[in-house]
C-alpha cells in the first residue's frame, strides 16, 4: 500500500476527515467506525466547510449523532414523530397534541432545522405565546411536545444536541369550579345533545374528553346501578365506577330513550352513551362549550371545573376522603387536596359550627365546666 493509502486509513482510524470543492460548494468527509460520511457546508468559503468539520468531529468523538440527516431534520419530523407517538401509544390527548403543534409550527416555521431552534427562540416563543394571552399552562404543554419530539429525534439519531427548555412558572391551581345557578344557566344554552354530558360531567367529576365522551351502553349497569370505566381507560390506567345517583340515572335513562329516537330514526344500532342526532360518536365540543358560557356569563369557564365542582360537593356532603378519590379517580390525596376547594359558603358553614359549639359551652351549668386555672396547669407541668 502506498503513502498516500496508508495516511487515508489512519485518518479513517482517527475519525479525522477533509474538505473538498465541488461545483463552488465546499464539501467535508470524515470517518466513523469505519463509515464515511459526506456532507455539504452549502457555502462557498472553504473556513465554513473547516468548522463544520470540525464540529462533526467533536459530536462523533461525543458520542452525538452524525450524518446529513442530522442536518436535515425539521421542525415538522420532530412534530411528526410526537403524533406518530401518540397514535402508536393510543394517548387520548392526541386531539389536543393535534390542537397545540401547529402553533409551535407557526412560529418557529414547518421547514426550520431542529439545530436551529435554539433556548432564546424557545423563549421568545413563549412571550409571543403570553402576548396572544395563551395561558401559562398551556405553553408549557406545548413545549412539553416540542421537547419531546427532540427527545424522539435524539433517540432515532437525527438531532445532535436538545435545547436547554425552562417551563413557565404557574401559580396557584386553578380555582374555578361552578355554583348551582352558574351550571343551571351554561347547562341550559348547550345544544340539546350536549345537555346529557355537561350533566355527567358535573354529577361525576370525570374527564368530559377522555372519561365520559368514550362510554358505550355496555358500560352503564342500570340494574347494579354504576357508570363504569374498565381498567387501562383512565389516566392512572385503573378501572372505576360511580354509582348512580337519582340525579345521574335521571339524566343516563333520558338518554338512553333519546338514543333509541335516534336508531330508529337511522336504522342502525348507536353504542355510544352521548353522540350526536345522527348517532355518531362526540368528538370534541369546545366552540359550543364557549359560546354557552359566554351566553351565561361565564365567559373563560373550563368543563374541567366541573372536576373541581364535583370534588366540592362531595366534601360538602360529607362523603369520605377515600370514597370520594375513588369515584373522582384521583389517585393521590395531594392531588385530590387541590381540588378540594374551600369556598366561602364552606367557611361560613365551618363558623356556623363552631359558632353553636360556643354557644353550646356557654350554656353549660358553672358545675359541669371543667376549667383548669393556668397557674394549677403550670404546676401540672413542672411537676
């Protein structure tokens, strides 16, 4: 082998490479365990084409990924691998995935390379986002999926590095939830086949989305009389039931009768609890959910509060901690805490009580309190 033969197998054995000229672009190769790679600087100054090889140099000798394809990779592949993700996995949220990215495609642009988006855009994406009154907790969502599309990417070896990401800062734990007047009044500007719903939603406390839009009629038990939802169904991934209540099994007969309405009407069988006139299954209802609220007075509501309405009536009727989780489905008590809002008609009651345990000592005959003098309870101690 000659001179030249051998220096271009060390080189090869080093990982070192070279830069060449074709058609005015200047070009770098460099080696790998043993595979060449080629890639473009897309520019005609050969000290361009010397820092990127030297980069990809340092990322191989890093144990980062190399290649032209590391280059390549967009914005819209990272975004692609989320969704491919999601509908792999089954994740019921993949409605909202599909709500949220194309704003992170918007601003950073479909054809931007991932290298590209670096920690400062990704801040300046969230002050556009918080400029257009996008709630906090909702950019964070967004960026949860941009970071864990670079995750994806990394993992499939098409992006070098991941951007450093912050999360935004919340406050509090939202603290809306409904009064009776407030539910009665969205409740009755809904369309007709969302009434049943919003009813389930508010009774209950589950998931509008992903816990109550999904039930079929094999899930209601009217003779048992419980609301069912199989295991590997819920977000904690455990079964659950809640027992019908007058109220609720009230609303799921209506319902039952207005479904039979509507197979006749159609001609074929409808499995689903809540749908729409012509059968088919409820996907999503936000513009109609805004526009009641909206109508009501509620404007910005969530039907997520219905979660924490329920979450307060069952402390305010008294049911216990663990029987209540369990018909929520929250998993934690810390979590369940959250939602356990204390209200001001609560304090009123919780002063209500105490006030008629004052009046309730104060009652007593002089013979029957058992007061002990603070000097009598002091020498208690020492002794």
């Amino acid at each position: 082998m000659n001179s030249d033969g051998n220096e271009k197998k060390r080189a090869r054995a080093r990982g070192l490479g070279s830069v060449f000229q074709r058609g005015g672009v200047w070009w770098v190769q460099y080696f790998v365990r043993g595979q060449r790679y080629r890639e473009s600087s897309e520019s005609s100054n050969r000290a361009d084409a010397v820092r990127l090889l030297k980069r990809k140099i340092a990322d191989a000798a890093n144990g980062k990924p190399v290649g032209a394809q590391v280059e390549k990779t967009t914005l819209k592949n990272i975004t692609d691998m989320v969704l491919a993700d999601y509908r792999a996995n089954g994740r019921r949220s993949l409605y909202r995935a599909e709500h949220a990215i194309p704003h992170l495609r918007d601003f950073f642009g479909e054809t931007t390379r991932a290298g590209d988006i670096t920690s400062d855009r990704i801040t300046a994406y969230q002050a556009a986002r918080l400029a257009e009154k996008a709630a906090p907790a909702t950019i964070n969502y967004e960026c949860a999926l941009l970071r864990r599309g670079f995750r994806l990417a990394a993992r499939a070896g098409k992006v070098a590095a991941r951007p450093e990401l912050s999360m935004l800062r919340l406050s509090n734990a939202r603290k809306g939830f409904f009064e009776p007047e407030q539910y009665r009044a969205v409740l009755n500007r809904l369309p007709d086949y969302l009434k049943a719903v919003a009813c389930a939603a508010y009774i209950t406390g589950w998931r509008a989305q992903s816990e109550l839009l999904t039930r079929q009629w094999r899930h209601v038990d009217f003779a048992a009389g419980w609301l069912r939802l199989d295991p590997g169904e819920t977000k904690n991934g455990e079964g659950r039931m809640f027992p019908l209540t007058n109220e609720l099994r009230a609303v799921l007969e209506a319902q039952r009768e207005r479904v039979r309405d509507v197979e006749r009407q159609t001609g074929k069988i409808v499995p689903w609890i809540f749908a729409h006139d012509d059968g088919s299954s409820i996907k999503n209802f936000r513009g109609a959910w805004l526009n009641a609220c909206k109508d009501a007075g509620c404007a910005g509501r969530l039907v997520h509060d219905f979660r924490r309405t329920a979450v307060r009536n069952l402390e305010r009727a008294g049911v216990p901690r663990s029987a209540a989780m369990r018909m929520t489905g929250h998993l934690t008590e810390s979590v369940y805490r959250r939602y356990a809002i204390v209200d001001e008609s609560m304090m009123r009651e919780a002063a209500d009580k105490l006030a008629a345990l004052h009046a309730t000592d104060a009652a007593r005959p002089a013979s029957e309190a058992k007061v002990v003098p603070i000097s009598s309870a002091n020498e208690a101690r020492q002794a």
